[in-house]
C-alpha cells in the first residue's frame, strides 16, 4: 500500500518505520524544520522516500495526517481534495495560551473533534481517527519487547471499508486494533487523549507508565 506521512514528527516518524518494516511503500513529509527529517531518513535509507507534504499526498493512498493542531489550516490549504483517499487522523486539539502554555481547546471539543473538521475541510475523502490516544514513545514495538500486553489502538470512522485498511494498518504497526464506533466517536477518543494526559500531569509522571491503562495480550 502507498502511504504518505504528513508529517513525520513524534508519531509519523515511528508510524513510518513501522510500515516500511512492514513491507509497504512509504513518503515521508515534515511540515516545519525539513532538517529534523534526517535521523528518520538515516534510518530508513532507501527504504521510504521523501518529499513535500502535496507529494506525499499525492502519491498516497492512505495518508497519515499527524500534524499541530495550530497548522492544520496551512497544511490543509496545500493538499487539494483528497479526491477517495483514506485519512488516519492523530491529531489532538492542542492550543497554547499567552504564556506559550499548551492547553486542550475544551469548548471546541464540546461539540466537534479534529477528525469531524477534516471530514468537513475534504469532504470526498474518507477520514479515520487512530492513534490519537497513545503518547508517541509506546507507539514503538521494539519498547514493548518481551511484554505479554500491547496497548490497544482506538480507531473511529464512517467508512466500513477505510476502516478495515486502517485497522490493518494498526496491526501492521504491530498494535491490536479497536474500532470505537462511528467518526463522531473522535470526540471521545479525543477526551480520552485528554484525560490520560491529565493523569499523567497530576502524578507527575512518565507517560510510559500509562501503558498499562489500555493494553491487551500480545499474539
Ligand atoms: N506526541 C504525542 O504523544 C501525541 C499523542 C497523541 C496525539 N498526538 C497528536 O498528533 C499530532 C502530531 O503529534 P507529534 O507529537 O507527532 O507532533 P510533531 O510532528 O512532533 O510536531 C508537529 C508539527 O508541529 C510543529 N510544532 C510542534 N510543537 C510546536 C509548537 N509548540 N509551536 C509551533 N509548532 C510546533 C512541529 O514543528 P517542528 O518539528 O519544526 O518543531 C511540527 O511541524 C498532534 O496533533 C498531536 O496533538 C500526539
């Protein structure tokens, strides 16, 4: 499968590994620094190719669009349609205050979730939220190496069929699966991203150690 990675940061970056490793053709994109690319693409050699993010989009099938909250506008205006593309939605509705403090955007999230604004913006693709619920270090199978659990990868969307090439996708990553119902259901996945992040805060704690709040068997 032809997967583009808009962009390859915290998540895009492992998510990318992951699918090459997987045996799928991979573009990787970096909205922002372009030089923060260069680890990834060590890595990777020649296995994944690399260029702007209306490449990677154009060159997808399923596009991962893991980008800041606060870009979304700009890199959307550079991506056209999407024309029948599958979407993966990371994103978390992350906003900062005048003290340059990231907060969660509560009100928006009341009655809309980034998952549903994507839908809207492209509106012939097909969007699915995953990923979202799970901090960027666990998102890499060797962390979980020799562990009997695996956290669970939540996924919500409206159509069946993108729905079944990202809950394979998700294994591919080596993750189990969930489907948590309808794209509607972003907003909860999205409160739920929210309140673990919130109980890491208060325990003042590594966020690996939220790992097993959602974890089932591994194969
Ligand atoms: N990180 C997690 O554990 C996690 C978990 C669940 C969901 N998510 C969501 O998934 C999406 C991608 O997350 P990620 O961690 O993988 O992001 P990332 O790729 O590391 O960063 C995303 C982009 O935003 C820019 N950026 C990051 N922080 C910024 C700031 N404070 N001010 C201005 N620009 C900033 C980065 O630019 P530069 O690279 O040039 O700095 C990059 O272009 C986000 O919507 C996030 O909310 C993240």
């Amino acid at each position: 499968m032809k997967i583009g990675v808009i962009n390859a940061g915290n998540i895009g970056s492992r998510l990318a590994k992951a699918w090459v490793l997987a045996g799928h053709e991979v573009m990787v994109s970096k909205d922002g620094e372009r030089a923060k690319l260069q680890p990834l693409l060590a890595q990777l050699g020649d296995k994944a190719l690399v260029g702007e993010l209306e490449e990677a989009a154009q060159f997808s099938d399923v596009l991962l669009f893991s980008v800041y909250w606060l870009r979304f506008e700009q890199v959307i205006d550079r991506l056209g349609s999407l024309e029948g593309k599958i979407i993966i939605d990371t994103m978390n509705p992350l906003k900062v205050n005048e003290a340059f403090e990231h907060y969660h955007d509560l009100d928006f999230m009341q009655s809309s979730s980034t998952s549903e604004e994507l839908q809207q913006r492209l509106p012939s693709a097909k969007v699915v939220k995953a990923f979202s619920t799970i901090p960027f270090h666990l998102l890499d199978k060797d962390v979980w190496q020799g562990s009997q659990m695996l956290p669970s990868v939540f996924f919500a969307g409206d159509d069946t069929e993108a729905k079944k090439v990202v809950a394979q996708l998700i294994q591919d990553a080596g993750f189990p699966s969930i489907d948590a119902g309808s794209l509607k259901k972003a907003r909860l996945l999205e409160s739920m991203g929210v309140l673990l992040h919130n109980i890491a805060e208060a325990r003042n704690d590594s966020a690996l150690n939220l790992a097993p709040t959602f974890v089932s068997p591994a194969n």
